[in-house]
C-alpha cells in the first residue's frame, strides 16, 4: 500500500504575488548574456533533445531555449502536441509515439528536458523507455510528495484532470527512473514548493541543482541554460555531478541534499 501523501504547503504569498516580475528580471539578464552563453557553453555530439512545456505551456514557451540548443549541435525538438493540459487523453500515447519516433529516425536514445509538468512527463518515458532515454533534466518539477498541496495551480489541473482518471501510477511518481537525472530547481519559485522538486533517495546518477530565479522563468533563465548545455553534453557513460568550482558558486548555491 503507498504511503499517504503528506500536506505540503505551498510557496509563501511574497513568492508567487513577485514572480511576473522575476521572470521579466530573468528575460533582461538573458538578454544581456546571450552572446557569452554561445561563448562558454559546450558543444553538443549532435544527439536528439526533446523539450517539454509546463502546465498551461505550449512548444511556443521554450522555443528560445530551443535555438540556443541547436546552435550548440543538438537536434532539438518540441514535444508537437500543443498545449499542456495535463495527461488527458492521447496525450501520453502521444508522447510515446513522439519518443519512439525520433529514436528511430536518430537511430539511438534521445534527453528529454522538461519545465513543470513537462519534466514529470519526461520522467515517466524514461521509467517506461529506459533504453530510449539518454537523460532527463527536470525544471522545478513537482514530483516529489506532497506536490498537489504545495501547487498554486493545483486547483486549476485537478479541474482538467480527475485524480481518479489520471494514468500515470501516483505512487511511483517520486521515483528517479532508471536513467541519468538532473532536478534542477529554486527557493525562489513562486508557483509550487521547491521541496516537492528535488529527488530524494535517488541513484547514482542523479542529481538536484539549485538555481536562483522564479518558475515561470526557467527556460528564459541564463544560469538553466548553461547548466542543460553542460549536463547534455555529459555522456551517461561518463556521468559526473555537475560541480560548483570558481565561479559557478555564484549562480548555482548549495544544492539541498
């Protein structure tokens, strides 16, 4: 039998009533350092990357972050199923036909990099294609415990999306899927608890980030950016934990364990 979900509360008033203005913070400062981004960040092998929108998000919301990738030699696709609603129906069979394809046509396992909602979809391919999935990288997912209590939005998914017909096994959910995974997350985030965004009891390749910024912002966050660059250019052959060295403590605080 799982365990009871715990209440978690979810991110304090001065966090969510700031967050639009965070995230406009995160654009500016983007565009300020694009041009050292494409300087310092590494190239890619060329290998396929998929990026999943949020709750609400369609491919249109991180369509930015998608040309940067590119321009670092990765074969970047969207997730091409429209808005994200939740896991209505044929969203998921959709998803796993969208996987499966662009396997096929790179001819090997593809990342998947999700924001939100997108990132728990992202890691239930890989628990049900591990040998599809090269990596999952997660931004401010709530899949940990206690995630539908600590959501601003949760009222709103629940509306769209019965607890009794979702199809994706709720008890399992905060499992790390037998693949490479990187939680990137923030203190800062305005629209669900940070706490229900780290892996706990994860394995050996897994791995939780912290990030200074707001949710919204995630993929128009220049520190995320350069952290999906240089975990995907990371081979799961040679998987090593991203490290704070020299100036990377500036961006990237200490993570919690």
């Amino acid at each position: 039998m799982n365990a009871p979900e715990p209440h978690v509360s979810p991110p304090s008033a001065l966090l969510s009533l700031t967050e639009a203005h965070r995230a406009i913070l995160e654009i500016l400062t983007l565009n300020l350092s694009r041009k050292r981004l494409r300087q310092i960040a590494p190239l890619g092998d060329g290998h396929a990357v998929m990026l999943l929108p949020g709750f609400m998000g369609d491919d249109g919301y991180n369509a930015a972050m998608r040309r940067f990738l590119g321009g670092l030699n990765y074969s970047v696709h969207g997730w091409g199923l429209g808005r994200n609603l939740g896991p209505r129906s044929g969203v998921l069979e959709g998803l796993r036909e969208r996987l499966l394809s662009l396997c096929e046509h790179h001819s090997g396992p593809i990342s998947l990099v999700g924001h939100s909602l997108g990132g728990i979809f992202a890691r239930e391919l890989a628990r049900e294609y591990p040998d599809k999935v090269r990596q999952v990288i997660s931004l401010g997912s709530p899949f940990g415990r206690g995630r539908m209590s600590a959501s601003v939005p949760a009222r709103l998914f629940t509306a769209l999306n019965p607890s009794e017909g979702l199809p994706i096994d709720q008890g399992t959910i905060h499992e790390a899927p037998p693949v490479p995974v990187t939680s990137i997350y923030s203190k800062g985030d305005g629209i669900v608890n940070w706490q229900t965004t780290v892996q706990h009891d994860g394995h050996q390749r897994s791995q939780n980030i912290q990030v200074r910024g707001s949710h919204c912002g995630m993929t128009l966050n220049p520190a995320i950016w350069f952290l999906v660059a240089e975990r995907l250019a990371t081979h799961p052959d040679q998987w090593q934990p991203f490290q704070r060295a020299s100036w990377r403590n500036l961006f990237y605080p200490s993570a919690h364990p």
